[in-house]
C-alpha cells in the first residue's frame, strides 16, 4: 500500500513523463538482467546496523539512473585519465540493492584492476545487492558488498586513488566523518543529488562538472581531491 500510495503521488506531482523516465532509467535494467534494484526501500522499513547517529542520518534507498551513473563514471575516466581509471577503485557509499556497483561492473569493471565495493549499513539490502551481483555473473573478486559504515571505507581500500559514488545515503555527521576520512585519500567524489554541497568547499574539493536536472536522481556533480 505504500509503495502504490508513493506511486500515485509521484504521478500527480511529477506526470505522466516521470513514469517513462522511471522506467527507462530504474525498471529496464532490472528487466534487462533479472536483477532487483528499482524500488525504493524507505528508512522506516531498514534494518540498521550502525551507530544511532548514523540511524538517524541515514536516508531512503532509491535507485541510482543507469544514465547517472555512467556518464558521471565517464567523468570520472576523462578527470583521472585511462590508466589511472583503470588502477582505482570504485567506491558505492550506501548502495543500498547495489544499482550503481552493477552499472559500473557492466560498463567499466572489466579493465579494472581492483574489487569495487559497496558499502551498506542495512544487511538486508546488503544482501539483496549481493544476490543482484550475482545474478549478473559477476565473479567476487571483481564486485563485493560489505555490511558496515561508510566512515570505515578505509578498511577495504587497497588503491592509490579512489572513484567514491554516493547517492545523498547519508547527511550531517555522518557525511562529515566520511569526509574526514577521505581528505587524505586521493579521490574523484560523484555526489548525486547533492544535498550538502555546502561542506564541500570545506575539504578544498575542485567541482569539475554538475548537473541540476529535473530530478533529484539527475541532478549530481562531479569533484575531486588530492588529484595530481
């Protein structure tokens, strides 16, 4: 009933054209793959495994934009340039069922030298995106989900640079306590739906390309920090 109710009032505040983008952009690839990604997982129905901070700033699961992702992934490449690209690894902050680490294994991951990770404070969904993986095929050392906080991303970094996805997971402290640790890292940030990026003039963050779309799902930018 909720998720019809959500339906509905998207319909009435959005129109008829959002139906089709959702279903372009979130339905087919799940479609496409017999994957299940697309629909949204409010806060009220998470499981959380994390600290109460975190359980109060964590946000709702939506599924990334296949179009999203890639092209602010191709960003990434042309900021960081071939081999670099290749030698990061890919970072999904609250990925939730795993959307955006799946478009980025099918579009990029094959030359990849490192595992992407996602990350997710809710076992639940963690679960369903490792169930998404594999349905793709994708082997485990080339796609892994973990179960933790994103503030300690550090622990399944093995790269020397970073591409760190994040669909506003997560907001206040919390966000802050990642940039914390990643001020250190060298790294390109895509930040969708980028409701704090505010704090990001705090890190020294270069802004190299944003979006402001017609959804919160297309509108993100793309920065990076201690990139030579």
């Amino acid at each position: 009933m909720n998720k019809l109710f959500y339906a509905i009032t998207m319909l009435r505040k959005r129109g008829v054209g959002f139906l089709w983008t959702y279903f372009k952009e979130s339905i087919w690839f799940d479609l496409r793959y017999g994957t299940r990604t697309f629909a949204r997982v409010p806060k009220d129905e998470q499981l959380i495994a994390g600290n109460a901070t975190e359980a109060d700033e964590g946000l709702l699961y939506v599924a990334s934009f296949t179009s999203v992702t890639r092209k602010t992934v191709s960003n990434a490449r042309d900021i960081l340039g071939e081999k670099r690209f290749s030698q990061a690894q890919f970072f999904d902050l609250g990925c939730g069922k795993g959307k955006a680490l799946l478009v980025f294994a099918k579009l990029f991951g094959k030359g990849q030298m490192h595992q992407a990770v996602g990350i997710e404070y809710d076992p639940d969904l963690a679960a369903l995106a490792q169930r998404n993986i594999l349905k793709c095929g994708f082997a485990k050392d080339r796609v892994r989900v973990v179960t933790d906080s994103a503030v300690n991303l550090r622990s399944y970094a093995d790269a020397d640079n970073l591409v760190v996805y994040l669909y506003n997971s997560f907001q206040g402290e919390t966000l802050k306590s990642v940039l914390d640790v990643l001020r250190e890292v060298p790294h390109v940030l895509i930040y969708v739906d980028p409701a704090e990026k505010h704090r990001l003039a705090d890190y020294g963050y270069k802004i190299h390309e944003e979006s402001n779309g017609r959804y919160n799902a297309d509108t993100w930018l793309v920065a990076s920090s201690n990139i030579a």
